[in-house]
C-alpha cells in the first residue's frame, strides 16, 4: 500500500530551483537571490539541499552566492538543467513509500492551466533522476496534471484539498472522481476533504492549498484568517473557516484550527495585488521557515506556528522579493522525504 509522508516526517533534502536571468525574476533578481540564498542556508544547517541551476557558469554563481551566506557548502548539491522558473512545489517530484522502499511520482505540470510556458519546467524532475541528483529511487511519470502545493496531506491517507483549483487542472473527458482514483493508485489516498472557498487575490494558481489551508500534524490545520472585514479576502477566507470548522479528523473528532492572520495588503510594482499568506511556511527537519513581510502581524503569526509546531525551530524568512512574483516559500520549495524506517 502506498503512502504520501506527511511534511512534518523527517526528510533527507529540499529541492530548490535557482532563479536566473531567463526567469520572471530577473527585475528583482538580486533581491531573489538573497532570499533563496538565506533559505538555502537554513536548509543547509539541518539537513541536505538539491539545487538547479540553469547551466556552468550560473553554477558557479550560485555556489559563490552561497559561501557568501554562509550555507553548509557541504551539504549542497548542485545540478545544471534548463528551466523556465523556478516554482520547484509545482514540478518536483511527490515521494511515496511502499513495500519497495520509496519512489517519485512525475505528475504533468502545464504551467498552472497553460498560464505561463512550462515544457522545460515539466522535464525538470525527469533530467535531475537521470543525472542521479535523487540517488537509486525509482521514478514513476504520470501525464495526469497536479501541482504539489495544491494537495495537503497528514501522511496517513487524507488530501486536502481546493476543488476548484483542481477541477480546472482536469483534462479533457477526466472527471474529479477520475482524479480521486489516480491520487488513490499513485499516492495512497483514502479519503479527501475538498474545501469549496478559500481564495486570495493576486493568487494565480486557482487557490493552491498551500497559500490557505495546513497541516501541522494529524490533528491540527493551521489557515489563512481574516478579521477585517474591508480586506478583500475577508469574505472568502471566512467562509474558508466556516468550512474547516466543519471537518473532521481520521479519528473523528474536529480539527484543531490555528489561524494565522492576513498580513495587510502588498501591491506590486504596477498595483496589482500579491497573495502574501502566512500559510507558505515550511517544515523541514528540526524547523519551520516561516515566510514574513516587514508587516505588523509577522510577529503574531510567527508565534501561533510556534504553537502548532513545538519542538522545532521558527524561522522567519523575508519573502516579499518572493511574493512579487505570486508566490511565496513553500513554493519554490520541494521537500524529500528520507526513506521510511522499515521498508
């Protein structure tokens, strides 16, 4: 039988696409580089870090970038390979663990429904396993579309889930049903709680679970949370906790809810609006990197993780460089899980 790990299990690497020139990012790309050079040092302290870079001499670079951060050197191992960007959570490979051990499941990525050009990106996970960055892990490549952060799991069967999000990621003649019996097949599910709101503006990945809605272990959900009502989310994050105050647990019982406030609104260069959420933290062994804004509430969601997670380590990362392309630290992260205690 298999099964999708939970964040939380311990982990052998993350898995990070370097930004380069050719990316979205290169207006801002010093002030990126900072940002992922201070993840990847985090990472480092705690346990391995996969890298891609776009080709020799932006190796070099990159490993220049990080000495200078001061990053585990060690523990870091870089990769060359193209790239369109560097949205690792939506292209990298899904660990699961069954009889054999582990394998990658290579889920299709279409650039979030065909928003943004991704055949490089889609090819990502399939040239790292040829150049042996995962090591003798057996890879499996589905041409079915998910993005990973549009699926939370507490590792013992349950995907949480946006059902929009999803359903539009459907191919032609494939049903949601059609999907429940591939992520049953690939990833283990048993069961799946779809949430019918939740969304934030700015977001262009048709409402990705990890921007709204966590699991911090089995019983607990930390989310998005909006108490004003003048906020442009408020409407649609508080019918989102109406939702998960509705849902209950493996065991029955309801979830424990931690919500964690909205930072106040970012805008971008031109005025548009930018998710920044709180909800993009990562878990990694011995610690939990936080994404904060230089906003007022970084202090108080930093400390409600605290709550969710004792234990481990709170890190706050700066990501508004990060935000000001839509996104934030979970997504250009990809976790991997170390292998499971008894294969």
């Amino acid at each position: 039988m298999r099964r999708l790990p939970a964040e939380w299990e311990p982990q052998e690497a993350v898995l990070l696409t370097w930004p380069h020139p050719e990316t979205d990012w290169r207006p801002r790309l010093a002030d990126v580089e900072a940002a992922y050079a201070r993840i990847a040092r985090e990472i480092s302290q705690r346990e391995s870090v996969i890298v891609v870079c776009a080709d020799q001499g932006h190796r070099a670079r990159v490993s220049r970038l990080l000495r200078e951060a001061g990053a585990e050197v060690d523990r870091i191992r870089r990769f060359t390979c193209p790239t369109n960007d560097t949205w690792t959570r939506d292209y990298g490979p899904l660990t699961v663990f069954d009889g054999a051990g582990r394998g990658l499941i290579d889920f299709a990525f279409d650039g979030w429904g065909g928003k943004y050009p991704a055949g490089l990106d889609d090819r990502v996970t399939r040239r790292l396993h040829a150049a042996g960055a995962f090591g003798e892990v057996r890879l499996e490549r589905l041409e079915t579309v998910l993005e990973g952060g549009s699926i939370e799991t507490d590792g013992r069967g349950t995907i949480l889930a946006n059902r929009h999000c999803l359903e539009k990621r459907l191919r032609p003649g494939q049903s949601l049903n059609d999907l429940e019996a591939t992520l049953r097949s690939a990833l283990g599910a048993t069961r799946f709680l779809w949430l019918e709101h939740g969304a934030l503006q700015g977001d262009d990945t048709d409402g990705h679970v990890d921007t709204l809605a966590r699991f911090c272990d089995t019983a607990t959900i930390a989310h998005a949370a909006c108490a004003d009502p003048r906020d442009p989310n408020y409407d649609a994050l508080q019918a989102m906790a109406d939702e998960l105050r509705g849902l209950e647990s493996r065991d029955g019982r309801p979830y424990r809810l931690a919500p964690l406030p909205c930072p106040a609104p970012k805008r971008g260069e031109t005025g548009e609006p930018l998710p920044a959420t709180y909800a993009n933290f990562l878990v990694i062994n011995g610690a939990v990197l936080v994404p904060v804004y230089d906003d007022a509430a970084d202090s108080e969601a930093l400390a409600r993780l605290r709550g969710c997670f004792p234990g481990r380590d709170i890190v706050a990362i700066r990501s508004l460089p990060l935000v000001g392309q839509y996104g934030s630290l979970h997504c250009v992260t990809m976790h991997l899980p170390a292998p499971p205690a008894n294969p």
